[in-house]
C-alpha cells in the first residue's frame, strides 16, 4: 500500500500545502529532506520515525 504525508496536517508559519505520496521508504526519505530543507529542521533518526509514525494509507481516488 502506498503511504503519504501531507503538510497540511501540520502547523506551520509558511501553510505549505505539499503533499508526498509513494512506498513508505521513498515517503520517509522524501519527507525529511523537505523537513530539513524547507522548514529547518535537524535530520536525525527521531524526526525520520516522527515522519514515518505520522504516514497515512494513500486512499486511490477513483473517476
């Protein structure tokens, strides 16, 4: 099942709106360096299992 992690679901001074769906590792990986890049923080072994303990079922939208 894929994963994702969405922004929105997060406070933020900057209300990004990014939205990361794929394979969990893929997620994880993405996710921390736009953590890191974009909202400063730190990447470390804690914030990539905070990142991964708060990915949801991506749920397929059908036409």
């Amino acid at each position: 099942m894929r994963k994702k992690v969405d922004c929105r679901d997060y406070l933020s001074e900057m209300n990004c709106t990014l939205v990361i769906t794929g394979e969990e590792e893929e997620v994880v990986r993405a996710a921390t360096e736009h953590a890191v890049s974009v909202h400063g923080h730190q990447d470390s072994p804690e914030l990539r299992e905070q990142i991964r303990a708060s990915l949801k079922d991506e749920v397929p939208q059908h036409a």
